[in-house]
C-alpha cells in the first residue's frame, strides 16, 4: 500500500496555500514503510567511461524509496510531504525520517538541493538542521572523487513557490545572472526545474523548463544534468554529450512511480 503524500492536484494549478504562515501542522508523514519499494535499475550514460554510479531522484514528495548501491546519490528537490508546508513540520520532518533515511542509504556520498515545495530552506533555513549527513548545494558546487557538481533549488516564477524567479521575467535575467557562476567544466548540474524542451510539459500543454538551464547545459556541456519540478514529464534525453533525467519519483497524481531512483554512470 502506498502511502497519501497529498491530494492529487494539476501540476499547473497547485492548491490554494498560506505563503507566509504555512499550513496547520498535520501528523508527520511515516515513509519508513516505503523503504522496499521500487528499487532503481542502472543506466549507462553516453559521455564517459563508467567509473562514478550516480543514483538520481527529485520530487520525493515524503516518500522515501529504497536506494541502490552507488557512488553518490543526488537528490534534485521537494524533499517533504506535500501534505504539510509548514516550516517547523518541514524542520522536524529534514531532522526525522529524511536523517534516518539519509544515514540507511548505500551511498558513498548524498548531494541534494531544496525544490519548490521546500519553503523551510528559503523561509527559515536556521530550522534545516546543519549536520543532516549530506552535501546541500544552493548555487553552488562540490566535488567528488573528481566530479564536479553544482546545484540550484531555482526555477522559473510557478504559482508563487519557493525559490521562484520573479513573475514576468521572460527573459529568465534572474536565473541567467544565477547560474553565470557555474564553471564551464562542471560534470553534473542538479537544478529542481527542467530545461526547455526536454520534460518539461505539463499535463494542460504548458512548456514550464528553462531556456536559461538549457544555455548552461550547452555552455558546459556537463556529463549530466538532473532535475525534476515537472512529474507527467519524467524521462531521460540526450543532448550534445549530455545525458538529461526528469528523475521524479512521483507522479502527476503524487503516486509513487515504479523505479524513483534511477542510476547512471558517468
């Protein structure tokens, strides 16, 4: 049985929520249940030899998947239930079952980003607990055994989320000037919102990825690029060199998908 993350909703037209307050806190969401299901299946990316297995996901949404054996799981946002946006549920939710499943993962190393969803880390990141066991990246890089990485929680303005561009920047300036600080030899790219073109439409037609995401994936050329933000739309692509993952693990109905975590090796 799978566990209710939320009431289904249209990608394109979330619920109505409190921007400032966040929802009345509900009971915490116990995915501990969830830990045996859809184990990912291992793809082999296009750009390298084989060397780093990256395990990829976004949009967890409070589920809690079981995860594969890899180098370096990346994580590419809305880590927390959808039921709850309430900072101080999202604070303890990060400091209970997401630390527990973080330190239960196979992974060398865990790299993640915050989503649209996840206004503690924006609203009140002193409540994100500083020691969860990973590598949180908002606009900026870490590497690994010699991959580099970078990460941006940004997306283009959707309905008034968290870390939304400004409303009417259709030139994406915001996220241009944000993402001119990525280095042009960066290996993997772990952005919440997809580029333009490529899993990026929604269910009612609207082309929500970024034309600014797609100019850096051409000016660095990374070996791989993960995002999320854009659930009927998941899927694998390539571009150039580049593998692309719409890596959600749920679907447009908050349902968890058969294999949310998907590997690569890079």
């Amino acid at each position: 049985m799978v566990a209710d993350v939320g009431q289904p909703h249209n990608t394109d037209h979330p619920p109505t929520r409190q921007r400032k307050g966040g929802r009345k806190p509900g009971q915490p969401h116990n995915s501990d249940h969830l830990r045996g299901l859809g184990r990912g299946w291992l793809a082999r990316g296009t750009a390298n030899l084989g060397r780093v297995r990256i395990a990829t996901t976004a949009d967890l949404h409070g589920f809690l998947p079981e995860v594969p054996a890899c180098d370096v799981l990346v994580i590419a946002g809305d880590l927390t239930p959808a039921s709850n946006h309430d900072l101080g549920f999202q604070g303890n939710w990060l400091d209970g079952v997401f630390r527990r499943w973080l330190e239960a993962a196979p992974a060398q190393h865990i790299v993640g980003i915050a989503g649209n969803h996840d206004f503690v880390f924006e609203q009140a990141p002193e409540a994100v607990p500083a020691d969860l066991p990973w590598t949180y990246l908002q606009d900026g890089g870490t590497t690994i055994d010699g991959v580099s990485f970078w990460g941006s929680p940004w997306t283009p303005w959707f309905h008034d989320w968290a870390f939304n561009a400004p409303k009417g920047d259709t030139a994406e300036t915001f996220l241009g000037e944000k993402y001119a600080a990525v280095p042009d030899d960066t290996d993997v790219l772990l952005i919440h919102g997809p580029p333009a073109g490529y899993g990026d439409r929604t269910s009612t037609g609207h082309l929500a990825g970024s034309s600014a995401f797609l100019r850096l994936i051409d000016r660095t050329q990374a070996k791989l690029a993960v995002y999320g933000h854009i659930h009927e739309a998941r899927g694998a692509w390539t571009r150039g060199t580049t593998q692309l993952v719409n890596a959600s693990a749920v679907a447009l109905d908050y349902a968890l998908v058969d294999n949310p975590i998907v590997a690569y090796e890079i």
